[in-house]
C-alpha cells in the first residue's frame, strides 16, 4: 500500500519537473501578451512538537468525589502537516484542490491523507459570486466560524456559497447538506458518522464598512440541523439557530471590538436550547514595535450535566439548555493557549460556560522577531453547588521568528494554577500545576507558478 507520505512526494517532483518544462517552453520576451490565466502551486509544512503535564481528565465516576490523579502525568508527541495547494485563475474564474498529510509521528496507519480544499469559483465584475466544494470559512474574528488553523487537520466544510462583496458590503448566503454514501441506494435520510457535526447548515451573513470612517459592523444567522439522537426519532432533524453581529472600531493606533450571539432552537436530544455570548476587546498599538490587548468573554452555562449516561450520578435532565456553544470557531485564539475549554471538553458535553479575562503585550526588540505574553484568569459562568466559580490563572509566552519570508519558527510555554473547580470538573488531582510547551517550524513557499 503507498502512504500518503509517497503520493504527496510524487505528485511534488511531478509539478517540479513541470515548472522546468514551463519556464523552458516560455518565449524570450512575451511582454507584449495579454496573460489571462495563471496555474500556481504552494508548499506548507507545519510540524509541531509538545509537551503537556496535566490537564486531561480521568474517567469521571461523580462530580462529587474526589478527582484521581493520572498515572501518566506527562505527555510529549510530534505532530506534522503537509498541504499542496494548487490554484488556477481566469479573470471570472478560480479553482483550488489542496491535498493534505496530518498525523502524529508513529502514528498507526501513518496518519490521515485528505483534500483539505477543493473547490470552483465563479464571479462577475459587478461583485456578485458563487462557489461549490469542500472550503475553509473564515469570518470575521473567526469566533463562530472559522479555519480553526491551530489543529493540524483544521475545519473545512462541503458547502455552496453565493455572494456580492461591493461599495463596502459583503452578503453571503452558504448552504450545506450532508449524507452518508452507504444509505444513498437505500434512500435512508439517517447521517451518523459523517465528516461534520451537522447534517444542513444554512447560514447568512453581512458585513459592512462605513466609508471614510474605521468602523466595520457584521450580522450572521446560522440554522443548523442536527440527526436526532432519540432511539423512537432517528429519521428526524432537529435545528439550532445562532443570531448575533460583530462590531470592529479602529481609530488610529487603536482598536475596538464587540460580539454577541444567541442561541436557541433545540439540540439533536430535542432539549430547548437558551444560551448566549458577549465579548469585548480592546487594543492599543502606540508603536510598530509593542502594543497591548485586554477583554472579557463571557459565555453563558448550564448549572447540572445535560443529559444522563450510564449508571453516573449528579446528572438532571435539562428542560432548557443553558451552555452556548461555540459551534465552528477557532477556538484556539480565545479561551487560553492550553486549550482546556471549548477544545478539550468536560464529560459527557457539560458546559458551566466560562468567564475569560484577560492582557495581553506584544513586543518587537528586532526585525522578524515578536514576543508576547498574556495573562487569563478564568471562571465558570454559573454557580456549581459545592463549588467556587474561580478556575485558575494562565500565563502564556511566545515568540515568533521570521527566518526569511516563507520560513517562520516559533515556540511557547504555557502554566495554569488550577483550583479545586478546575480539579473536579476535569477530573484530574494535578490540575493545580498544569505545564505545556510547544515549538513548531512552518515553511511556505510558493514552488510553482506560471502565467499565460
């Protein structure tokens, strides 16, 4: 069997030897040419080491008995990303397929070997677009949707996408439904098991710039409908909607920034779904060389575990669910670097919600060089019986450095002083000591490009 590793090499030298064909076909001087098509294709690696002492949980029995401690406390592992994007370009016309190699070095079955993006792109000169196949969304400060970048595999959706993007508006309308194969023949509706979370998504969103003015304001709608969960309703699609907007103020040196979103509808166990967000950023950039950023999330929780499972006890089932989520967003760039909320979840789905607050400095001593550090003090957003809302403390480090203009090394530290609220719900006894530390290396060249 040829891994993926051999096919994404093969098809690299294939494009390699094709670009000296190209450049060796090309007349000495076309300059006069009319070039209205244009073929490149990129590299990007990112590979990443870490090492993390503490923070995932134990197999949880009560939230009220003491957590255990973890018979393996550290963990260090090497994981790796290769992506080949290749694009085409016409004046009207764009397309793009991007094979994708991610996984953990030593990983059975040599990891996972995908298209990250494949996708056309049809568009007018008066603004207006459509776009069909597998894309990375992006939009706005990428809360609710986007690429999620953080994560090797990151998110992509199967989607139609129609637009106008003019005279400082944006209108998107993207429509997503998701099936099976093997229930296709059989014309089953049943999707468990899929790519995405969702069986339809239909999300609308509008974006518009204030001329002459630096003040950008968002609104976005998403119906999304989830496969029923119930053993007596499997064939039904039960929907959650979101509904909020996005506000950005950049005057001069500094910068504004607010979100809302609310939630209802009802989720794939037919609950009532109540749940809402706000955020609020702040930035001051008073040189190119250092600025600062302070804000505060707050994302709303339930008070019990949602739903019961197996034999656990001090679990109620919800008549309403409290605990928003943060659907499709890159959560990475929010709720801390350590990725304990949102990203690592509690058992069984729970969500207190959370309070993040949080500073941030950035620091440029010299060209291709940016330190920052940051600081995060977290809490539930709803009183555990038994239990303090505090989480803990977070103060995270890094540094970026340019090598050259396609090669950028980085690296991390993160440390967290959990509480006894952090212990018990993650079901970890070390979570009062929590380490992680990372370096990566990216390299994105562009190895392929002509016109003609």
């Amino acid at each position: 069997m040829t891994s993926g590793y051999q096919r994404l090499m093969r098809l690299l030298l294939a494009l390699l030897a094709l670009n000296t064909l190209a450049v060796a076909a090309q007349p000495a001087d076309d300059s006069t040419s009319v070039k209205k098509n244009e073929f490149s294709v990129d590299l990007q690696f990112l590979g990443r080491g870490e090492s993390r002492y503490g923070g995932m949980p134990t197999e949880p029995v009560d939230i009220d008995e003491e957590p255990e401690d973890p018979k393996v406390p550290m963990s260090s592992f090497v994981l790796s990303r290769t992506r080949l994007p290749i694009n085409f370009k016409r004046d009207w016309l764009e397309a793009r397929v991007t094979p994708q190699h991610s996984g953990v070095w030593g990983q059975a079955g040599k990891g996972g070997f995908n298209l990250f993006e494949t996708w056309v792109k049809l568009s007018t000169h008066s603004g207006f677009f459509g776009q069909l196949g597998r894309v990375a969304l992006s939009y706005d400060d990428e809360r609710i949707i986007g690429s999620d970048d953080w994560a090797m595999a990151s998110l992509t959706h199967d989607v139609l996408r129609l637009g106008y993007e003019g005279h400082g508006h944006k209108a998107h309308v993207i429509l997503a439904y998701n099936q099976n194969a093997d229930v296709i023949e059989t014309g089953g509706s049943i999707y468990e098991g899929g790519a995405q979370p969702y069986k339809t998504m239909h999300t609308a969103w509008y974006h518009y710039d204030v001329p002459r003015f630096p003040l950008g304001a968002s609104l976005l709608f998403m119906n999304i409908g989830m496969q029923s969960n119930l053993d007596d309703r499997k064939d039904r699609t039960w929907f959650q909607h979101l509904l909020g907007g996005y506000l950005s103020f950049q005057p001069r040196r500094w910068k504004a920034e607010l979100s809302y979103y609310h939630q209802f509808g009802k989720n794939e166990n037919a609950i009532k779904i109540d749940a809402w967000m706000a955020s609020a950023k702040l930035s001051f950039m008073p040189s190119e060389r250092f600025g600062f950023t302070t804000g505060y999330d707050y994302l709303s929780g339930d008070k019990y575990f949602a739903v019961p499972t197996g034999h656990n006890v001090g679990m109620i089932l919800h008549d309403v669910i409290k605990g928003f989520s943060t659907v499709y967003g890159s959560h990475h760039k929010f709720y801390g670097a350590m990725d304990f909320f949102y990203v690592s979840a509690y058992h069984n789905g729970f969500t207190p919600g959370l309070q993040n607050v949080y500073l941030k400095a950035f620091y440029s001593p010299l060209r291709g060089l940016n330190l920052s550090a940051g600081y995060h003090y977290l809490a539930t957003a709803t009183k555990l019986d038994g239990m303090d809302m505090a989480l803990g403390h977070e103060l995270e480090f890094q540094a970026n450095y340019a090598i050259s203009s396609d090669v950028k090394l980085s690296l991390g530290a993160s440390f967290m002083k959990g509480y006894e609220t952090m212990e018990r719900l993650k079901r970890s006894g070390i979570n009062n000591q929590l380490r992680w530390g990372w370096i990566s290396l990216s390299v994105n060249p562009r190895i392929f490009k002509i016109k003609w």
